[in-house]
C-alpha cells in the first residue's frame, strides 16, 4: 500500500517563474482541458497541466528534471481553451526561461532573464569592444584608418582593413568560446534530467539518431494540432538553415567567402540563400509578434523580441556591406562593415549560449531523454 509523501514546496520558485511570463498560473484549477487538447502530450508526460501543478507547488527540483516544457513548442491551442484564462502554454514558456537561466553555469542568463538592463548592458558591452577594436590605434587594435592604409581609402579593400586571416582567427576563436558555453550547458541539463535514472547506457547510445534527427529538423513540431503549426516549423527550420550556414561559411569557409569586389565563388551563393532567408524570416516573426498574429505571439518577453531583431539587423547590415563593396565606396563600406560586427558579434556571443536560442540544443536534448525514458518503460526498466 502507497504511503503519502510530504511535499516541500520552494515558496520562491513560483513567483519567479510568474517574473518570467506565468502571470495567470494561479488561475489553473487543474480540469485537465489544457492536455487533451495538446496532440503532444502523452500520458507519461501530462504537459502541461502536470507543470502546471508542479509550479503552483513550487516543486522545483522535480521541474528541473522534467524534460517536459521542452516537449512543448508553444502552439497555444491549451491557452486558447483553457477555460480559466491560466495561459498554460505561456507558463511552459516561462518554465523554460526559468530552466535555462538553471543550466547556465556562468549566471548571465539568470541576469539576463531577471532584468532588461542587464541583456541590454552585456549585448551593449561587446558591441563597444567590437566597436573599439576597429576604432582604438593600429598598436590596440584593427584600427579602422591606421590598419586600412591610404591605398585601401581610395578603393574599397576589405582585406586590408579586416585581413581575412584575422577575422577567420577570431571567429573560429568565438565559435570554440560559443561551443563550450553551450555545451557545458546542455551537460549540465543533461545530468538534471538523467541523474540516477538507472538507464543502461546503450540505450543512450541507441537513441542517438534521435537527438541528431530532432537537432536538425525539429520534427516533433510538425505534431501539434494548431493550424498553423505546419507553417511556423517550415519558417523556423528555413530560419535555422540559413542561420547555420552564415555561420558555417563564416567561421569554416570566410577564405573563400569574403572575396575581392568582382569575384563570385560557390559560397557567394550560398551566402545569397541565407541571407534571404534570415532577412525573410526574421522580419516575419518580428511582424507575427508585433501583430499579435497567434497564440504564441499573445505575449512577448524582451528575449523574444532580441535574437529576431539582431538577426534581421546582422542580415540587413551585410546586405548593406555589399552594397556598398560594389559601389566601390570604401570608408562607408569600412564603416558599415564594423557596425554589421557589432550587432552580429554580441548576438553570437550573448543571446545564442545565453539566451532564448539555446533552445535549439535544450530542446533536442529534453526529446532524446524522453525517448529513452519510454523504452526504458516499455522495457519494464
């Protein structure tokens, strides 16, 4: 026979996830409308209406095991229905923010999450160093005249300003320094939800094809049931191509990709690709938000308004980079060139490890857990 367990709530942790966007999550009476209406949720996991309760009780530790808010990609249908206006899907958003800021070693997301001020600040401390190291003397710094020399101020020569074999040394420097803190991470997420599960690890190993399915595609969201869920996943899996391959071509192949004024190679079409995409697509979401146009656009957090605008921002300033390389005017094109840094260096180093953005590891991770933790089940384990 079941003995009762006594439960000791975290007092704190449910007004900070209401800091975060649960306002409504007092409201939930747990009828349950929100989770069968979700054709996500599964009767192992319960979301949301199991976070829902979690959160009133202020069960943090079990949350911070849960993989469960990551399974949700916020379509809105259990918002829409909720016949008590509790917002469940904001509250799993909420969750989210609130696990990120968790896993996060360094604490910048927790400051970033906390106060407005402080993302802000970081993302406006890097852009000044990015600033000033174009800016400061050719002794401190690239030194946006100094390092350009006379010749390089009549004709545009991007390579003397910014010599391609420094730039590619300090972006491969920035996606090591992007890889660790992101990774470090999404172990440290890892070893929250896996912590004493008794799982062999061969299943681990044998579920592997679904961590690398669900971190390329992001497939799961083609399942919910809102109408335009087919749509959000398509623009958001565009979205993520061309922001992968700018990074890729910038960071493996800048080489070849940043050329002189009348050449064209491979990757100056793919280049075209994914800065059409990212133009396109950043500016949709920023237009869906601003218009409210769904359920999952009702409420907006700061972080959900930053990475669109940055990436629409870095993708609109390099267009202008070119624009101006083509005209051959040479200190608007210099100029142009350190403001594009500026706005898509502190987005790399701040919103992407830090930020919202980390979601498109944190999620794959939390599906392969959950897939694994389902055979274990069926296996009796």
């Amino acid at each position: 026979m079941a003995t009762a367990q006594p439960i000791e709530p975290d007092v704190g942790f449910l007004k900070q996830v209401m800091a975060l966007g649960a306002h409504d999550a007092k409201k939930c009476v747990q009828c349950a409308t929100c989770t069968s209406v979700c054709t996500l949720s599964t009767a192992e996991t319960g979301f949301p209406r199991k976070q829902m309760l979690l959160t009133q009780w202020g069960q943090r530790e079990q949350l911070l095991s849960d993989p469960a808010p990551w399974l949700c990609f916020y379509c809105g249908e259990c918002s829409k229905e909720c016949l008590r206006k509790a917002n469940p899907g904001e509250t799993m958003m909420a969750l989210r923010r609130y696990l990120t800021s968790q896993y996060d070693w360094t604490g910048l997301s927790r400051l970033m999450y906390r106060s407005a001020a402080w993302e802000l600040g970081i993302l406006g401390v890097v852009a000044t160093v990015i600033v000033l190291l174009f800016t400061l003397p050719r002794n401190f710094g690239f030194g946006l005249l100094s390092q350009a020399g006379p010749q390089a101020l009549s004709s545009v020569m991007l390579n003397k300003f910014a010599p391609v074999e420094t730039v590619h040394l300090a972006d491969t420097t920035l996606a090591l320094l992007l890889g660790f803190f992101l990774l470090t991470n999404a172990a440290r997420m890892f070893r929250r939800l896996t912590r004493d599960d008794g799982i062999p690890l061969g299943t681990y190993i044998r579920y592997l094809p679904t961590l690398a399915l669900h971190l390329f595609t992001q497939a799961r969201w083609k399942g919910c049931a809102a109408g335009d869920a087919i749509k959000n996943w398509v623009r958001h899996l565009l979205l993520a191509s061309g922001y992968m391959l700018m990074f890729t071509l910038v960071v493996i192949f800048l080489p070849w990709f940043q050329v002189p004024n009348d050449r064209l190679h491979w990757t100056s079409f793919l280049g075209y690709y994914a800065t059409a995409v990212l133009l396109v697509g950043s500016g949709w979401m920023i237009l869906d938000r601003a218009r409210k146009n769904g359920e999952m656009y009702r409420f907006s957090h700061l972080s959900d308004w930053l990475f669109p605008t940055l990436l629409l921002l870095t993708a609109a300033t390099g267009i202008l980079v070119n624009i101006l390389r083509v005209q051959d005017l040479p200190m608007p094109t210099y100029v142009m060139y350190m403001i594009h840094l500026a706005i898509a260096v502190p987005m790399l180093v701040v919103e992407v490890p830090f930020g919202k953005w980390a979601h498109l590891l944190y999620r794959p991770v939390a599906i392969y857990v959950e897939a694994v933790r389902r055979d274990a089940l069926a296996r009796g384990a």
